[in-house]
C-alpha cells in the first residue's frame, strides 16, 4: 500500500470550526490497477496522473487497493473524473465505485470537464477497506482521485484551485526535499535524449535521465510504434543501439526493438535511468538553471535535480519554457525566413503568421479472428467519425485545428482521435467482411508532431534545407525530403478532420548546425529532438528519429566539453569547435579498451 | 534490354501513324467552327450555349519522342480566354509494349487539371488492351484531379514490385504489381497509361500556362476569376486584391467566405483590410456566417471581436453551443473585459449554463460564479 499519497488530514475547518477528517487517494497510487493504466500525459492542464479504463470496448479488470481510516465514521465520497465525450448519449467512459464488496449504485464518469462527481456517503466500520473502481464500458473511463470527508463539502474544481488544494491537504512543501546531483540532467527519452545520455556517459558524465513512461523511444517506443526514418550522420554507433526496423508505423514489431533500446541504455553505469519519472518544473536564476523536479508517476515520489548543464528532449520544450527560455510554436509568415514553396502556398507557408501546426496521431490497428467478434454501439463517436470506415490507422490519422493547443489541449486532442478510431472501426464493423474482425491495439499515447520549437542561436529554416547550407558547425545532417503536413479537411469540408496529407519537398543533403542545439537565453541548456530550434517547415525534414537521435548525441558530446573547460555551450561554438567536431568525427569508431592498447 | 524493345516498339508505332496521317481526328464534334460541349470528364459548370473558339498559343508540350505538341486557348465569345487545352497523342509502353494514347486534356487558367475527353474513335485500353469503361474513365478523372497524388514523387519503375521470382524475362513478362498506394489511385492494369496522363497534366506545363496568364493579367480578368466557385482562382485572386478592392468586392467575398472551402476562408478573414473592420456594415456579412463556417476560421473571426459592433457581440451570445471549448473562452474572456455584457447577454449565458446537452456549459458557469465574486 502506498502510504503516501493516502493523505489523513485533521485541520482546523475554520467555517466550521471544528475538526474534521479527510482522505484523499491518488487513482494512479493504487496497489492493483487491474486494468486500468496510468495515463500520466496531461499532468500540466488537469493536475495528476490518473488512471484510464482502455479497453478497446471490452470492460477491464477492476483496479483496487487497500485504504486504512485512522477513523471511523460516515463519509462522504467525490470522485474527480471527466465525461471525455459528452453529448446526447450516454457516457462512453462509466465506472462505479466499490468498497469492499458493494458498488455504489452511482454512475461515474458523466460530468464534462476535470471535476468532483459524488458519489454518496457511506459508513465505515473497519480501519481498513478495500476500493475498487470498476469499469462498466471500456470506452476510457477517467478517474483521478477519490476523496473521503466527513463534511459534505466539495473540493474546488478549477485546475488553479485544485492543485493548491492537494499540496495544502498533502502538507507538500514547495521544493521536493531529496536531490540528486549530475554533470548532465536529460529530460524526455525519446531517441533524442537516449542518444544525449549514451553520447554523454561514454565520456565519462554521470547522466540522469528523466522519462515519464516505463519503456524508453518516444514515439518509437512500443506504446507508440512509429518507426525511425533518417540517416545516422556520425553517430552510426550510437543510434544502433536505440533505433527501429522499418515496420510499418504501429506494428507489434516495435516491441522487438523495445527491448534492444531499454537494455541498451540500462546497460550504461553512469546513467541513472528515471523511468516513469515526470518533470514537472524548471527552476532557473540568472538565466541558469539550476534544478528539474520530477515527479513519480505513481508513487507521488518527488525528487530535485541539480547539474550544471540541461538537455531538454522532452519534445514539447518543457524545460526551457519552464526556465523561461524563448520558443516558438505554430507557422512564421512566409516572409520571416522567405520559404515560400509556390505550388502549394498557403499550405506550405502562409503570408500571415498563424498557430496552425503538424498534428498528433494516434497509431491503431485491428486483426482477423477465426470466431465473430462484436464490437458495440459508439453514438458518442460518430458526430468525429462521421461515416468514415477503416480498421487500422497509420501515420495519415493526425489531427490538429487552430483552436487546440498540442500541448495544452493534447486531452482533447487524443480523445478527438480515440472517437475517430472509435466511430471508424464500427462503421467498419457494420459491413459483414470484418464480421470476424477484433480491435488488436489502439495506443492512448499521443504521437506529436510539433509543438514548442525551443530558440537557439541559429533557428534551422527550410533554406537552410533547400540549399544544403554548410555551416562550420554542422553537427547532425540528413538527406530525407522536407515533408509538412496539412489537414485534408481544409481543402475540402467533405473530408474527415482527423486526416492528414504529407507534401514532400526533395532536398539535397543538408546540415543542421551546433547553434540550433542550445537555448539563445538560457546559458546552460541544449535541446535536442523536435523541440529544437526551427522554424515550423524547417521541422519538415530533421524531425524524424534518426536525425533527432543525431541531435541528442551532438549535444551529449557538447556537454562533455563544456564540463571539460566549465563553460556553456555557446562557448563551445566560439571557443572549443574544432575539438568538438574531432571528438563528434571519432564517434564512428568504438574507443579500444585500455587494457587491450 | 527491356529498353530496346522499347525503342523498336515506337519506332514501329510511329511508323504506321505516319501512314495514318498522324492524330485521328476527333469525332466528339470539336471542329474548327469551336467547341460547343462540355468536356466529359470537367471540373467547371458549363452554361448552356457556351461556344468556345481555339486560338494558338506560344505554348506547347513536349510528348516522349513525339516531338511537340501545341497547347491551345479557348476563348469565348467575348474574346477572353477560359481554358486551355492540347489534343494528344502520346506513346505509352510498358515492358516494351508501346501503344498509342490519345487523350483531350484541358487546363484551367493558372495550369491546374481543368477535365478531359476522350476520342470515340480511339478509346483508351489497358495492358492487356482492353478498352477503358465509364467508371475507368472516372478514376483517371479522380486521378488528374489529385496534383499531390503518389505518382508525382515517383518513377515508374519505383511503383511496380517486382515480382519476387520474375518467371521470366522478356517481352511477355507480366509488369510487377503495383503497390498498394498506387493500385488504388489508379485504373486497375493501366498503371503506365495513367502514369504518363498525370505527368503531362501536371508537369512543368501548369506553370508555364499561369505564367501566360499572369502576363496578362488585369482587373477585368481578376474579376472573372473572382466570380468563379474555383478554389485555385478564389485564393490567386485574393493574394492580388488591393485594400480598395477588398471594398468593392466585399459582398462576392463575403459569399465566397460563406461557401469557399476553409483554406481560402481563412485567407479571407486574414487579408481584409483594417477599412472593412472598421465598418459596421462592411464587415457583419462576415460574422453573419459564424455558425457556417469551419473551426479554424471562427477562431479567427473570433480574433476580431474587439472590433465587432455590439450587434455582433450580442447575437454570438445565441451561439455559444457552437464554439468550441476554446472559442468560448475567448468570447467569455472579451465579455469579462468589454462593457456590451448587458442583461439580454446575461440571460443567453444563464440559459445556456444550464442547458444539460451542452457539454461546456460548465465553462459558462465557471464564468457567472467568477462574475459574483
Ligand atoms: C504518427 C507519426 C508518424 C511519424 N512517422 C515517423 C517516421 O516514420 N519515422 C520517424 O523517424 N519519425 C516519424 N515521426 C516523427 C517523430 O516520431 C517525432 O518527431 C519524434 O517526436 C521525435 O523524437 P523526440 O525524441 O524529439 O521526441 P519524442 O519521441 O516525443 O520523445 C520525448 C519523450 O519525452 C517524454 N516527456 C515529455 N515530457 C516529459 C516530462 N516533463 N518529463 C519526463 N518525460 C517527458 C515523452 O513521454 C516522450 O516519450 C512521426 C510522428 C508521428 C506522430
């Protein structure tokens, strides 16, 4: 049981003026969560981690724990859960709530927008209770947290309110109280911040690598299953050990090179691997940073770390725009860098800056059965779907609209995707050749695109692309078309909005250089993988993992020279550049052991 | 090898069309006197009683090894240009199998794929030569419609697999079948023939026949183009207004805005000029089409509230179910900071709050108990 997060509080109620008791357990803390995952991406808008009911249709195993009252009495019971697509039909995401062996008659899950939901009183004659939450539909089902209090009070809602309120009922002080120490902080490990912390620790750092989910890759990890396009550039060696086959995007294959990638950088002893670890802030002074706190996924766990140097390859720039580092997010007027492609205008460019930007997908796929399989009823998707009919999802199932934010609205984002997937498969379904077809995976990971671009001193444009600039200080270079992304729905109403369509612009070789790797303002932090700095249809071509990766192992090696002569990473490029391209050039060959010289 | 084959395959071709006089003549009925019928396969609408002259270019097409072949214009009777269009002939081979294809295509002012006819006389056939039908016809149509299609970006030989054990080298070898992408854009077993049409549609001529047109480019013709329900024209058009054209075509544009597709929309609400925001009048038809218009536009007609009228600003309050989570938000924030939020507002607010269907209304709650405090 994790005592932590079952918070017993006895404050002073000053309206009442009296005692009472309160409990509030974290869903994600739970000691058994059956069925349900801990969904930990929307931390910054909704508040926590919380756990999800994904069943693909099929209710999953209820998830439970053991809850110990310091009193008994008669509590009252709320629930913070969601209605994720409300509407003129029944919820798709309903539970119930269980105490021992009887279900509150209630059903959860109904309201719209993050809120308490009551579930009823109840009394309790035993310290120790079990709870359950059991999942009545398997359409994702959200709950965060349960909170017991003998007063029929309820908690706030607002997300502002509500995060004061959980750090005043957790007693929490402001700053996590353990801290860990590094030469190289990295946060994100996508292929990006795997390839920093390898290139990094080779040379001797002591790496701590922060990653908000259990497996390593990002977006070509096994829960998301996008494959690795690219080139290796000087870092052959080095992206081996992190990168894919090419599967199609979202093939059980991925699992394979899953466990090649997690052994790999485990097998580093100066990497401390955080896994499941989310950062939740950046604390700089005098435009350094000096901390990242994290946070555990489940436990509540906090922890500070300290280092001289930050890499952020988070993907959404969550590092430098906690420590208040310049980005960028959405499309420059065609104007700011001249990359107009005229055939296709607006699309490619548009005359007037917008915050129009590529989307998220979420991968899918469906198999064959020998029996039928039934799938049920989804009103509550087919105002998304439409008529629309499929039974897998590739890269083309990107969705992003003007009024959503990738970072802020990234719930609504996945949840438009999960109705498209939804509605889609059932439409499918009603014709009798997939009779015998069952929903396989459906990721309730968001595959992002592009969100904040991080500013360097070099922001990296199409041009640079298009004419294979040879900056002094290329560091990561890559030969794959400019590809930009636009919704089809734009072109024609008639077309579905969470369809994408790819325009492919051929480049010759081109090179990215050291100055878009690290932060214009924040003297001590790189940043490698999309997030780094580009404009949006120069992300067009490096953003896929090879190059990211390539990105990552760049500025692992910057680090290690920065620490060699303590200087920033600017200073690498004005002082120490030569040496770092000698040390980047050797990166082909694997070092011969001292004892083998 | 195979490229030999090829090479005797065409010049036995042209051999027997030099015999044959060159490029049938049409019997569809576009003679000299002009075309008076719609195009079979066309992306315009055609008024009835249309009569379209061909006039010489300076342009033509250069068809593989058949030299060039001229583009014409198509000009009504008031003397302007509408269309251009090329009658062609153009080998197609595949695995050293060359035949003949003959094809009408036309071309709309600024180069893109405008419709096609085909010949009665020379019907177009597959691989194994059997003759196109109608809905085969339609595919290509759909095809030469699709100027991003998978075709552009490759060559010929990187769209066919081969099969994994050829059985057999040579003339009679089956070509390699087609990849998935590919098989489903274009017309099943006459992958080379739609190949070779995409390419003449939409390769280096489309530029050249915008460049003639932008060379003769004047007010008059930016009007007709403007008149037009095209897409390609709406977007060229409204690039090239001035401030005081905007003005003066301000109701066409406001139509367009209602019934144009999203991305000639947002350009719309993008480039109209400070002169329309700051009229009441000239600006209403715009916000008079809120409910119709996608998304990505509301949100940014919405980014003008602060130059609304108070009409405006009232009757959006009959529309909060149509916005999204973050379109009210706008809406409520301007509300909390503009003083148009009178009892008439209020009460839209009330009702929608508690209208259980409406899935923000919590939002607007949140707001009212912000309002009390
Ligand atoms: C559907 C789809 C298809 C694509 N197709 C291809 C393709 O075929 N080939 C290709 O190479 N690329 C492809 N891309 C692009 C590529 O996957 C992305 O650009 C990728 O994000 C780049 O890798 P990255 O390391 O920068 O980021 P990511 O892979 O996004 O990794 C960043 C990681 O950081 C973690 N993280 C974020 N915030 C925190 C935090 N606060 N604390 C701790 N951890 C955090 C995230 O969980 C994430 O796993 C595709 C993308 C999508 C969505």
């Amino acid at each position: 049981m994790k005592v932590f997060f079952q918070i017993f509080v006895s404050i002073i109620c000053t309206l009442r003026l009296g005692w009472c008791q309160e409990l509030l357990i974290e869903a994600e803390s739970f000691d058994n969560p059956g069925g349900w995952v801990v969904d930990p991406q929307f931390v910054q808008q909704m508040g926590s981690p919380y756990l999800m009911a994904h069943g693909m249709g099929e209710p999953v195993a209820d998830a439970s724990t053991t809850v110990r009252f310091p009193e008994k009495g008669t509590y009252h019971i709320w629930v913070r859960t969601m209605n994720w697509a409300p509407g003129d039909w029944q919820a798709p995401g309903r539970f119930r709530l269980k105490i021992d062996d009887r279900s509150f008659e209630k059903q959860l899950g109904q309201r719209s927008g993050w809120g308490w939901e009551y579930v009823g009183a109840k009394e309790i004659q035993h310290n120790t209770v079990v709870l359950s939450l059991v999942d009545l539909t398997g359409f994702n089902g959200r709950c965060d947290a349960i909170y017991f209090s003998v007063q029929k009070e309820e908690p706030p809602a607002s997300p502002r309110k509500v995060a004061d309120w959980r750090m005043q009922l957790a007693q929490e002080p402001n700053a996590p109280e353990e801290l860990e120490a590094y030469d190289l902080v990295v946060t994100g490990g996508g292929i990006a911040g795997c390839a920093a912390s390898i290139a990094a620790a080779e040379q001797g750092l002591k790496v701590a690598l922060i990653h908000d989910r259990p497996v390593l890759g990002g977006n070509a990890s096994s829960e998301i299953r996008v494959h690795t396009l690219g080139i290796y550039g000087h870092f052959e060696r080095i992206l081996k050990k992190l990168d894919t086959e090419h599967y199609p995007n979202g093939s059980a294959e991925a699992k394979l090179d899953q466990k090649k990638r997690d052994d790999n950088v485990k097998s580093y002893e100066n990497i401390d691997l955080y896994l499941n670890w989310r950062a939740y802030d950046a604390v700089a002074e005098n435009d350094s940073i000096r901390y990242v706190d994290a946070r555990h996924t489940r436990t509540g766990k906090r922890k500070r770390f300290s280092a001289p140097y930050f890499v952020d390859s988070t993907g959404d720039g969550w590092i430098g725009f906690w420590a208040g580092a310049d980005f960028s997010y959405g499309r420059e007027s065609v104007n700011t860098y001249d990359e107009d492609w005229e055939e296709w205008g607006e699309l490619w460019s548009p005359e007037e800056a917008d915050n129009a930007v590529m989307g998220s997908s979420v991968l899918w796929g469906s198999k064959e059965t020998e029996t039928e399989q039934r799938f049920p009823e989804v009103p509550w998707a087919l105002p998304v779907a439409k008529t629309y009919e499929e039974v897998n999802g590739e890269w083309q199932w990107e969705f992003s609209r003007n009024d959503l934010n990738q970072i802020d609205d990234a719930e609504a984002i996945r949840d438009h995707m999960l109705r498209a997937i939804y509605g889609s498969f059932a439409n499918a379904k009603k014709d009798p050749k997939n009779a015998t077809r069952k929903l396989e995976w459906v990721s309730y990971l968001v595959g992002k695109r592009e969100s904040r671009r991080l500013v360097g001193d070099h922001v990296f444009t199409f041009n640079d692309a298009k004419k294979g600039t040879k900056f002094p200080d290329a560091v990561v270079q890559e030969t794959r078309e400019v590809d930009v992304h636009y919704q089809t729905v734009l072109e024609n109403e008639q077309n579905p909005d969470f369809i994408s369509e790819a325009l492919f612009y051929k480049t010759p070789r081109y090179y990215i250089p050291y100055r878009s790797l690290y932060s214009k303002n924040i003297k001590n932090l790189f940043m490698a993988g999309r997030n780094f700095s580009t404009s949006h249809v120069g992300l067009g071509g490096p953003r896929v993992m090879r190059t990211t990766g390539q990105m990552g192992a760049a500025v692992g090696l910057a680090a290690v020279l920065c620490k060699k002569y303590d200087v920033n990473p600017r200073d690498i490029y004005t002082g120490y550049l030569e040496e770092y391209l000698d040390l980047i050039e050797s990166q082909k060959y694997l070092k011969i052991p001292e004892s083998k010289k | 090898m195979r490229w030999s084959l090829t090479a005797i395959a065409l010049f036995v071709l042209q051999l027997g069309m030099a015999q044959l006089g060159g490029t049938p003549s049409f019997s569809n009925g576009w003679s000299k006197s002009g075309q008076v019928q719609q195009p079979e396969f066309f992306i315009f609408p055609w008024e009835p009683g249309t009569r379209l002259q061909e006039k010489k270019t300076s342009l033509s097409i250069e068809i593989d090894s058949m030299g060039m072949q001229p583009i014409k214009a198509l000009v009504n009777e008031g003397g302007r240009t509408t269309l251009y269009v090329s009658d062609i002939s153009t080998p197609v081979c595949a695995d050293g199998d060359c035949r003949l294809m003959d094809i009408r295509l036309y071309w709309t002012l600024l180069g893109g794929y405008a419709g096609f006819d085909r010949y009665r006389s020379a019907p177009l056939t597959k691989h194994d030569h059997d003759e196109f039908v109608y809905a085969d016809y339609l595919k290509l149509h759909q095809l030469l419609l699709d100027d991003n299609s998978i075709l552009k970006r490759r060559k010929i030989d990187e769209l066919v697999k081969k099969p994994a054990q050829p059985e057999e080298e040579g003339v009679d070898a089956i070509a390699g079948a087609t990849i998935k992408e590919v098989k489903e854009s274009v017309v099943s077993g006459a992958l080379y023939s739609c190949y070779t049409a995409w390419h003449l549609v939409n390769g280096g001529i489309k530029d050249k026949i915008k460049d003639l047109t932008i060379s003769t480019l004047n007010n008059e013709l930016l009007e007709q183009m403007l008149m037009t329900d095209n897409s390609d024209y709406q977007m060229f058009v409204l690039k090239r207004l001035s401030d005081r054209q905007y003005e003066q075509y301000y109701v066409r544009i406001a139509e367009i805005f209602g019934g144009g597709i999203p991305l000639v929309r947002t350009l719309i609400v993008k480039n109209l000029p400070e002169t329309i925001w700051n009229s009441e009048r000239l600006q209403e038809p715009f916000w008079g089409h809120f409910e119709r218009i996608d998304i990505n536009t509301r949100s940014l007609l919405l980014g003008h509230l602060s130059e609304a009228p108070a009409s405006v600003v009232h009757g959006l309050s009959n529309k909060l179910g149509q916005m999204t989570k973050n379109q009210l938000k706008i809406y409520l924030e301007y509300l909390s900071e503009s003083q148009f939020l009178d009892t008439s507002i209020l009460d839209n607010l009330k009702n929608f709050s508690s209208d259980q269907r409406e899935a923000n209304a919590y939002l607007v709650s949140y707001f009212l108990e912000d309002l009390r405090l």
